[in-house]
C-alpha cells in the first residue's frame, strides 16, 4: 500500500456566477487504497457530488488534480462508472439493453458476443434482476431500476465505482434491501467504491472509512474516520455494537455540533442555492 | 325527402331509447363516452345543417343539405367507376390494335398512350395524397436532421431562431407565386420525371409544413435528460452513437408532436397551393367546380370539404398508429 490507487491532491472548484466566482471547493486532499469502500458524507451544499464529479471527469477542478493509478483524471470514462442518484436508465430501452449498452461499448473489442451476453445476464443475477431483463424502466420499482444502475455500473469492470446518494430517493426497507446487496456485492468483487450520502447509519454500515466534509462555501474535508468493524456487517447484530455506536455518534457530533448549520432564513436559501451545485450546474452567490 | 328523414329520424331515436333502458347507468357511461355521445354530436350536426342550408340562397340555389350531397357523393363515385371502366376499355382496345399491328409487320413502332380522359374526384384524392405525403417526407428530411443540430448546438440555435420565427408564420399563398418562379425557371429538362405542377405544390408544401417538426426536434434533442448525456459522457459513446442511442430515440416524442402537426398543415396548406396554382388534386377539383356553376357545384364542393376533413383526421390516425409503434413513452 505504497502508493495510493486515487489521489486528490490541491483540489478546488470555482463556478462562475453572476456576481464573480463562487468557490465551493478549497484544498481537497483525499488518498484512496484500492478496495476501500469509503464514504463522502456532509450537509447538502458541501461539495460531495462536487468532489465525486470531479473524480468522475464530469468536472474539471479550478485548481489541483485527481489522480487514479498514475494517471490524471480529465474526462469522463467507464473506469471511474457512476451510480447517479435516479438510476439514469434509458427509458426506451429493456433492463438487458440498458447494460448492454454499457458492455457494448466497454467490451466490444475485448469479448466476443456469446461473452459480452454471459456478462450481461452474470451482472444482472448479481443484482437480482435478471429475472426483468425484459422489462422497461418505466415497469419495475425505482429500487429495482437502482438494482440495474448498480449492475449497469458494474458491468463496466471499473476500477473506481462511484456512487452519488445511490439510495436517497428510496424507502426505507427498499434502502436497506440494496444495502445488504451491496455489502455482499463488495464482499465477492472487492472494488473501490466512493459513495455519497446524507444518511449516517449507511455510511457506517457500509464503509471502510467515512470521510466529513464541512460546510460549504469553500468546503474541504473536515475529518477523515475509519470504520474497523468485521465484515461481514450484519445491521440488526450491530445496532447494540458499542463501537458501532460510537462511529455513529461521532458522525453524528460532526453534523450536528461541529459542523451544525445555521438556521437563520439567509443560509438557509444559501443551502438550497449551493444545493444547485451539487447538481453540477452554476450557482447563484451565496450570500455571507 | 322530407318525411323519409324523419322516419328515418323516428326510427333511430326508438332504437336509441331502447339502448338508452337495456344499459345500467355505469355501463352507459361508458358505453355513452365512447360511441354514443359522438354519434349524437353527428347527428344533431346533419339536423342542423338540413334545416338551415335550405334557407340559405345562393345565385347557384339553395344551399346543399345533406342529402343532396350525399347524392352527389355517390354521383362522382359514379363517375369514377365510369371512367375507370372506359379506360379499361381503351387501353384493352389499344393492346388488341396494337398486337394486330405486330402481327401484320413485326417491326412496326406500336405507339402507347396513357387514356386522356380527365381525372376524376377519386383520381385527384390521389394526386392530393402523394403530394402531400412527397412534400411532408420532404419536410421530415430537412427538418429532423436539422433540428437534431439546433438542438445540440446551442450557439446555432441562436445564429438561426429568428430566420425560423420569422418564416414560420408566412402563408402558402405567399410562397406559390415564388416557388412557381423558381420551377419554372430551374427544373428544365426535355424528359421530366415530375410534372412541374407537382413540384410547385410540393415544395410549397415542405416550406410551410416544416417549421413544427424543426422547432419540436430542437426542443426535443436540448431536453435531454442531464443524466442520460452523463451516462453517455462516463461510456465515452462516439458522436453518432450517442445521437442515435441517446438523443434520438430520447427526442422521438416531441419529434412525433411536430410531425403530426406538421402533417395537419401539409395537408391544409396543399389543397390552398391546388386551388391557386391550379395544379391536379382536390383543390384544383374545388375550383373547378366553382368556375363551372353548375346547379350541382355546392354539393360537390361539400362532398370535397367533408372528403378533405375525413382524409386530413385519417392522415393523423395513421401518424398516431406509427407514434404508438416507434415512440417508447406511448
């Protein structure tokens, strides 16, 4: 473990907005091992999905760089899938088309047809879905449609997974259905995995490492925890766990205590502006 | 005439009433929404126009009610079924001439002609369609793959929105004297695949009927979902992969939209191009039957209006069957 798979070093992002540039990054530095499952969590507006487009290749940093096996990131690639928050299938396309799309275009040279199929129907028992493979995203469940996302990233052999609050818009027992099948997916492939969340419970539960972020503008990485819980995790044996509960609390005291969000009516509108950027897209100037 | 319709009249509003007692309320709902309710709507339309049309005098007679154009209706079939038969005969007659000729001296020059009689109601119906169908796939051509472009380009979107806002409201009247011009003058050739008639009517057509699908193809294709073109970005898709797997079939709904009211006014904007540039079809066909004057002439040009308005709702049922085939949202 000499040298980091991924690397961020220096990174800071600016948008441009009406009222001069609007700094949402500063100073992220950020070492990721291969196989590390490891969690961006903070307050809406700070900069999470930032971070994970960056790393992405859907944004360019203002300044510093992302680093993955010795070469920078600066554009989008299947090496680096991402999991978007509402799953992004294409709506005209069946489950199966939908990742076949995907190893079509990743696995056209290296796989001949009979493999590319194997892989696709192997990725979708993965997930559980191969029993839809017919089916249009507008006919199964958002969970099931998330499933497929997962499977679709997947199926791309990434060396870095990235997830952007892959479970945020789903029930709870939806939630924690694709969280064990998660767990296990990672047990058996062992990738790389950055993963946004709001929720605290599923960045324990599911991570080697819980990175923190502070509030935005100008957000960086606030505290950096590591998870030294034995896999496999089981949510219902570790609710009594007291070191689970401790990684909990100490998120928990971050969020709310260190890093609390003020609750006057400006930095309110300024969390839901900032919200914005999360989405990549320019953002109006947050007032001080 | 008079006491037939009314019995006729009798007899379906007992027929009605005894449909009206068989059902239970929910069922007539129903039932009532999808058949019974436009049957009436019809119905009271063709009351209305029987007893209003007679009071309205025209230097050509009254007004045509319906039964008389009903009659006329079935007087240009008539017509069709006529003429259909006499060229039957002719060109049988012609073969029989012909072959007798060949027999005589085997290197004989048999000349063929096509039956010179005029074209009838049937026939125009025909020329009107393929001429619209030439001058909407025309339009479709241009405007699709252009409004793809607009719509990915944003710079070029805005280079070229106001030539399209301005040239979108222009009439067909206002093009025909130009584009007749403009054929007359450039599409010279000793052996013309098409008749110069034809292309005046349907590039008239194209010009006016391809704005819609433009503009909803550009609106379509920049209103891709932002995740989809990320999804397309992080699989590195080539230029022509991501168009043809991501935006187009993504924009086939608005797409749809604009073709079928593309296809609307093609159809409008042909039988006005027909009538003023007397070239064949209906329009041509109405204004016939204008200049002619005849006592018969309103009715016939009624049974052309309500043939118009029946052909342009069946041309939409088509697109409609074809969106329900091709559009993945239907």
């Amino acid at each position: 473990m000499a040298k980091s798979h991924l690397e961020l070093t220096g990174v800071e992002m600016a948008f441009d907005t009406a009222k001069g540039p609007f700094i949402a990054l500063e100073n992220v530095d950020l070492k990721i091992q291969k196989g590390e499952f490891v969690s961006l969590i903070g307050h809406s507006g700070c900069g999470k999905s930032t971070v994970l487009n960056i790393v992405a290749g859907l944004l360019q940093a203002s300044k510093g760089g992302c680093v993955l096996d010795g070469h920078e990131v600066n554009s989008p690639g299947p090496e680096r899938a991402v999991v978007f928050q509402n799953h992004a299938l294409m709506p005209w396309l069946t489950v199966y088309e939908n990742v076949e799309l995907a190893v079509r275009q990743v696995f056209r040279k290296s796989m001949s047809r009979q493999e590319r199929k194997d892989w696709i129907t192997h990725n979708l028992e993965l997930v559980n879905m191969a029993h839809a493979a017919n089916k249009r995203p507008g006919e199964i469940s958002g969970g099931m449609a998330q499933r497929v996302g997962i499977a679709r990233a997947l199926a791309m052999k990434p060396s870095v997974l990235l997830m952007d609050e892959p479970f945020g818009a789903l029930d709870a027992l939806t939630r924690a259905h694709l969280q064990d099948s998660l767990m296990d997916i990672q047990q058996e492939l062992n990738n790389t995995v950055i993963m946004i969340t709001h929720d605290v419970d599923e960045a324990v539960l599911l991570s080697d490492r819980i990175i923190m972020m502070t509030n935005g503008p100008a957000a960086t990485v606030g505290e950096d925890l590591y998870i030294d819980l034995p896999r496999p995790r089981n949510r219902v044996a570790l609710a009594d766990d007291a070191r689970y509960v401790r990684y909990r609390q100490e998120v928990l005291s971050f969020l709310y205590e260190k890093q609390r969000k003020l609750e006057s009516l400006s930095t309110r509108r300024s969390g839901k502006a900032s919200a914005q950027e999360s989405g990549g897209q320019a953002v109006k100037q947050v007032s001080a | 005439m008079t006491t037939l319709s009314v019995r006729i009249g009798e007899s379906m509003a007992g027929s009605t009433r005894k449909l009206l007692a068989s059902l239970s309320p929910p069922q007539l709902a129903s039932a009532g929404k999808q058949a019974l309710l436009p049957l009436i709507g019809i119905l009271l339309f063709l009351g209305f126009w029987h007893l209003a049309a007679p009071q309205v005098q025209t230097s050509l007679g009254a007004f045509p009610g319906p039964a008389q154009v009903w009659e006329q209706a079935g007087q240009l079939w008539q017509e069709h079924a006529n003429q259909r038969q006499r060229a039957d005969k002719f060109v049988l007659m012609q073969e029989e001439r012909n072959a007798r000729i060949l027999a005589d001296n085997p290197d004989a020059e048999v000349r063929i002609r096509s039956y010179p009689g005029a074209p009838t109601f049937i026939d125009q119906i025909g020329t009107s369609l393929v001429t619209v169908l030439a001058g909407f796939a025309l339009a479709t051509l241009i405007a699709v793959p252009l409004g793809i472009l607009f719509g990915l380009n944003p710079y070029f979107q805005a280079a070229v929105n106001p030539l399209i806002q301005i040239f979108k409201p222009v009439s067909p009247l206002a093009w025909l004297p130009l584009v007749t011009m403009v054929v007359s003058a450039t599409y010279v050739s000793d052996d013309p695949m098409f008749q110069k008639s034809f292309l005046t009517s349907m590039i008239t057509v194209t010009l006016c009927s391809l704005w819609p699908t433009l503009i909803n193809t550009s609106v379509g294709v920049a209103a891709v979902n932002p995740d989809l073109l990320n999804v397309s970005k992080v699989l590195k898709l080539s230029f022509w992969t991501h168009v043809r797997k991501v935006v187009l079939p993504s924009s086939v709904p608005m797409i749809f939209t604009g073709l079928r009211v593309s296809l609307g006014i093609a159809w409008m904007v042909l039988i006005a191009a027909e009538m003023l540039a007397q070239s064949p079809g209906l329009g041509k066909f109405v204004w016939d039957e204008f200049q002619n004057g005849s006592s018969q002439s309103l009715s016939r040009i009624m049974a052309a209006v309500l043939a118009i308005g029946f052909i342009g709702f069946l041309l939409d049922r088509v697109m409609l069957l074809i969106q329900k085939k091709v559009a993945w949202n239907e």
